[in-house]
C-alpha cells in the first residue's frame, strides 16, 4: 500500500508498505457472480408473474346439469320468476274476547292439531257467572218440584169434591174452588218450567263465554309466528298499546303439507303460461336442490300500477327445507308430449326427502349462450384449466332460455369463458377479473 512520509519530496514522500496485508481483489467478483446466479433463478418466475399480470382478464362460469324428470322428460324452459315460498292455508289466529293471556301453550315451531286450545285468557268473573247459572238452575229445579207436588194435590182435592157433588154431599161453590186451585198449580207448574229452560239458557252463555276465553288452532299445522305473550292484555281489535298486531291476532299457524310459490309474471308473459303446466321450483339457499312444482293458479286481475300478474305455483314434493317466506326462482317448462303436461306428479311419499327430481334419464348438460363462439363455422367453447385457455369444439342442441344444452364437448362443472375475446388463442394465458 502506498502511504505518505513526512519528509522529501512529492516522490520521496511515496513508498510501498512491504507490511501490509495482501488485498482480497477475488471478494467483488464473487458478490457480482451470486448477483447473477439470483437474477437468473428470479427471472423465469418474474417473467411468469409479468405474463399472468399482463393475461387478459375473463369472466367464468361452470357448466351445469340437469337430471331430466321421471319418465325421461327433457321439457324446455318458457319462463322464469321468482318469488316467495307461502302455505297456501295460513291464519292469523286471534281472540274473541278481550282479557289478559293467562296461559300460551305454543312457541315459534310448535305443531298444533285443530281444536287444540293454544292459548287461555283469564275468567274469573266467567267462572263466577257460570257457577250463578247452575245454581239457577238447581233452584228452579226445586221450585219446579214443589209447583208439581202442589199441583197433584190440588188435582186430587178437585177429584174429591166431584166425588162428593155426585153424592150430594159438598157445594158447587167448593168444586169450583178446588178447579181454580187446580188451575193455578198448573200455571205455576208451567212458569217453573220456563224458569228452568232460562237458567239453562243463562248457563249456555255462561259456558259459552268461558269457551270463547279459550284460543284453538283453527287447522293443524305449525306455529311460525309468535304474536303476543303470556300477561299482555289482548283485545278482538289487537293487543293493547301495540297497533302493530292488528286484528287481536296472537299467533300465525300455517298448514306446511302445502308449500306454494306466490311470483309475479309480467303482463306480456302471462300467454305462455297454462292450466296445470310443470315447473321447477329452486330456493336461494338451497341451489343444488330442485323440487317438482305445477301450476295451481293464474290470479284473475293484474296490477295495472305495474303491469303483472300474481301467480300460484304448488311445490309438489317440498320436504324440511322449505319454509315459508324463503325466496325462490320458479322455472316454467313446456308440457311434455303424452305426458298430460307436468307427467306423472310425484308426491312427498314418492319423492322421498331428497327434494330433488326422480331420475328419468341421461343428465343434460348445459351452459350460458354468451360462452359459445364460432369459429370457421364450428360452435366452440373456451374452457378454463391451469390458467390457460382451451379451445374445445362441442354439439349444441335445443336452447333453454339464456342456456343451451352440449351434446358432446363438454362434462359438467368445467369452468368455460364468457364473452371469449376474438383473439383469444388456444393455450392462451388467462386470468378470471378481480383474481
């Protein structure tokens, strides 16, 4: 190493330090060659991850299956609603007196049969009323007795004095005395008896009252909404300072055996429908499941306000998974061919619990419209596999509104593009949006 000395000149101040430690000139080398090795692992993956960045973004959506109904039926679809599970009975149950709730017998879920008492208002006074009239009744009873033993004896003192007129023994003026006694005792016998039937009548009422503090379910069913509890004062015309439950209503039981759809069809669709067509109910929470539904009833009037028209759908094998109020999608099917419409109707017994359609044949493919292109001619779709675009050649068959069936290309859950660009390349990178 050159260092300064302290004295000569510029060059005698110059000189090498035999000393000092030999320089490690092989240490920058070695950094600049590990530099190079990790660029070089880096990059594929760094151009990989560029590429994907750079992969145009696509919407995806997986094919589906349809298992064609009993008998092999592949009917198409005509229309599609959506709406509200209903039970096509339901009542709100209330009170026929006004009182406080002394008893409920009934939560949120409990099945009731019909005449079964739900629920009990106090009746105290009526009980009170109804112990008044049977004792009534029991006091009119024994007036009553009394009335015929005074009678009887009356008639058999008139028998006497005829007895004795017909011997000349006893007067005209004591005869017609003991006929008017007579008389008499039959009268009162009479107004015992009257007295007796509106006691009795008294008491009908009194038993009547007591009957109508009781609440019965008017059908079987299931409660599915509690509307008061036990000690509030409740009325015919709603529960005391709650303007919210109208009509006294203090529960709602609904008949769950028959589930129905209630949708709204627009004015203009309303033509595609008829009598008893076949329909596929599906609920939002349960889309993997599929229940046999009919046409039950096209509503009379529409709505002018906004043009539609309500409509009935039975959801004929319903199982647990239904409940009323639960949002579902009705798909309308043409009648199949020598099959009266919906075919052979499968109840709940028949249908088992699965909630899904009886197999009748093949499963049917199907895919949305927007994910076929046409390529020289040939329907193709583009199908999503590793990242990369798969060019594959399928046969269509019928359309079913926004879906179309595959006939051969094409298995069930394959994730296929939608809207496939027009330069999309087999074996091209791709990315799903928002991924």
């Amino acid at each position: 190493m050159a260092v300064y000395t302290e004295s000569g000149g510029d060059l005698a101040r110059l000189r090498i330090d035999r000393d000092a430690p030999a320089r490690r000139r092989w240490v920058p080398w070695l950094v600049l060659l590990l530099f190079i090795a990790i660029v070089a692992a880096m990059y594929p993956s760094a151009r990989s991850y560029v590429a994907e960045r750079r992969a145009p973004e696509v919407d995806v959506l997986r094919a589906t299956q349809v298992i064609p109904s009993a008998g092999g039926s592949t009917a198409r679809p005509v229309l599609v609603a959506t709406g509200y599970v209903v039970a096509r009975h339901s009542s709100d149950v209330g009170v026929k007196v006004g009182g406080r709730l002394s008893r409920i017998a009934f939560e949120e879920g409990t099945r009731v049969r019909r005449g079964a008492v739900i629920a009990e208002i106090e009746h105290a006074d009526i009980d009170a009323q109804l112990e008044a009239a049977r004792r009534a009744v029991a006091e009119s009873e024994a007036q009553l007795a009394q009335m015929i033993a005074a009678r009887d004896e009356d008639a058999r003192n008139v028998e006497r004095q005829r007895a004795l007129a017909r011997d000349g023994i006893t007067t005209t003026q004591a005869l017609t005395a003991a006929e008017s006694a007579l008389a008499v005792s039959q009268a009162r016998v009479k107004s015992s008896e009257a007295a007796i039937a509106s006691a009795r009548a008294r008491v009908r009422v009194a038993e009547e009252a007591l009957e109508n503090t009781n609440v019965r379910a008017p059908f079987n069913g299931v409660v599915i909404k509690k509307r008061a509890e036990m000690g509030e004062t409740v009325s015919p015309f709603g529960v005391a300072g709650q303007a919210s439950r109208e009509g006294g209503a203090i529960a709602t039981i609904a008949d769950l055996a028959e589930l129905e759809v209630q949708t709204e069809v627009s004015e203009n669709s309303v033509a595609k429908l008829g009598a008893a067509m076949p329909a596929e109910v599906k609920l939002n929470a349960y889309q993997d499941r599929a229940y046999r539904g009919r046409l039950r009833q096209i509503f009379p009037s529409a709505d002018r306000a906004k043009a539609i028209v309500e409509v009935r759908v039975s959801i004929l094998d319903a199982d647990e998974h239904v409940k009323p109020e639960m949002t579902a999608s009705v798909t309308f099917q043409e009648p199949s061919e020598g099959a009266g419409g919906a075919g052979r109707a499968v109840g709940a017994g028949e249908a088992g619990r699965t909630g899904a359609l009886d197999p009748g044949g093949p499963p049917i493919v199907l895919v949305s419209k927007r994910a076929i292109a046409d390529r020289n001619g040939q329907p193709v779709v583009w199908v999503m596999s590793a990242g990369r675009a798969q060019r594959r050649a399928v046969t269509l068959g019928p359309d079913r509104l926004d879906q179309v069936e595959i006939k051969s290309g094409l298995v069930p859950g394959e994730a296929v593009i939608v809207n496939p660009p027009a330069t999309l390349n087999d074996g091209a990178v791709v990315r799903v949006k928002g991924s």
